[in-house]
C-alpha cells in the first residue's frame, strides 16, 4: 500500500525555468511533509518542510505548497539551476505530541534533471 | 556540528551470514532511524530508537533487528542473509523523533 506516491519518475527541465515536483498521499492522518534530494552515492538532504496547518512555505529558490483536500503536495524551484539535478523524494509522517514523529513515508523519488 | 556517520560505507556478504552496520548520530540527537533503499521500493522505513528503545517498526521480517546505546549511536544487524536484501541501508537522526531527518552517506550492501 503506497500511501505517498510520486507519479512521474522524472522530469526534465531547462535552466531558469520553473521545475514542479509532485506528491500525493493517501492517508488524512499526515500532518508533517518533507522534501529531500538525493544526489548518487551520497544520503537524502532536507530541503523543505510544511505543517499541514500552512498551505505554503518558501525558502529561497523553494515553495512548496500543500492542498489538504486533494492530498497533493508539490515543490517548486524556480529558478533551476544545473545543480539542482538529483532526485527529489517527498515523505509524510503524522506527529503526536507525546511520542513525536512516527515514522517517515518516502515517495518513490523523481529525477529531476537541469539542461543548460 | 559533524554530520550523520555511517560505517562502513560499503560491504559484500553471501547467503546466510549475518552482518552489523553501524551509525554514529549527529551530536545531541536523540532519534536514530533506519530506512533500506532498493530501485524497485524506494525508501523503506526499518525501525526508530529514541533512548535506546524501539519506538517505531515498519514491515520488515525478524532478521532484521536494531539497538540503540547510551550514547545515541545505532547498530543495525541482519541475520541469513538474502539475495533480496542487497540495498542502501541509510541512518537518519533527527532531535526527538520529530520534524526534519538528517541522513548519513548509508552503507551498500551486496549479497551475493
């Protein structure tokens, strides 16, 4: 049961322009969204994170916004840049005050490639 | 601050050993994860310690087991090895459990 899915394996975008990832989750319990990049050989950096009380948060280059009622989060990169080329994993998770965190749920991941 | 260690890097097995990976958090904190990455899967979640008791589990079978020690730092073990366990095992840490992961490099394993 994939309950975070990233439907496009890929992605491929020119330098400047806008890149926009995409992520879906099944379970309403989430409450907690992250974005990661990976680069070959090297472990899943943070980038991003939103709280499900936001509908959107920015940092720098990055926005990701989040819209409850279709449990659909997305990233957005504008603008990109070659260095951004990695693949990008969404993950959600449900936090509970007294336990923290529960465990992560990674999306399948989507490459994304920069061309100059 | 050093970052998320992981030890060691790289590692061949065959069939039916057993092996230990070991991960050294970022100083202060408490939470230590452990996720597999295949291509087919992506990221799985193994297990979660937080003060050296197993807090969280995900869906994995008895031969793969975890501990963590009083110094935060986390040793992974895999009983019978098997092909299908060939992966990136990847060590996140994080404060208390919640918000941001911070990952190691992880540790490649190949079970031939």
């Amino acid at each position: 049961d994939q309950q975070v899915k990233q439907n496009s394996p890929s992605l491929s975008v020119q330098e400047g322009r806008i890149s926009i990832l995409n992520c879906d989750y099944t379970n309403s319990m989430f409450d907690y969204f992250l974005w990661y990049k990976k680069y070959p050989a090297e472990g899943p950096t943070f980038l991003i994170s939103i709280s499900s009380i936001k509908d959107k948060n920015e940092d720098g280059r990055f926005t990701v916004f989040l819209n409850k009622s279709a449990k659909h989060l997305s990233l957005h990169i504008v603008p990109s840049q070659p260095g951004d080329s990695a693949v990008y994993f969404c993950a959600a998770s449900r936090r509970t005050i007294i336990q923290g965190a529960q465990k992560l749920v990674f999306g399948q991941g989507t490459r994304l490639t920069i061309n100059p | 601050k050093a970052g998320v260690t992981q030890t060691p890097r790289y590692l061949i097995k065959t069939r039916g050993q057993q092996v230990t990976l070991s991960c050294s958090p970022i100083s202060g904190h408490r939470s230590v994860s452990w996720y597999q990455q295949t291509p087919g899967q992506g990221l799985q979640f193994l297990f979660e310690y937080f003060s050296e008791t197993q807090r969280n589990k995900g869906n994995f079978p008895g031969r793969f087991s975890g501990r963590q020690f009083s110094n935060s730092r986390s040793e992974m073990n895999v009983s019978t090895l098997e092909l299908g366990d060939s992966a990136l095992y990847l060590c996140a840490s994080s404060l208390d459990g919640g918000g941001e992961q911070y990952f190691g490099p992880g540790t490649r394993l190949t079970v031939t």
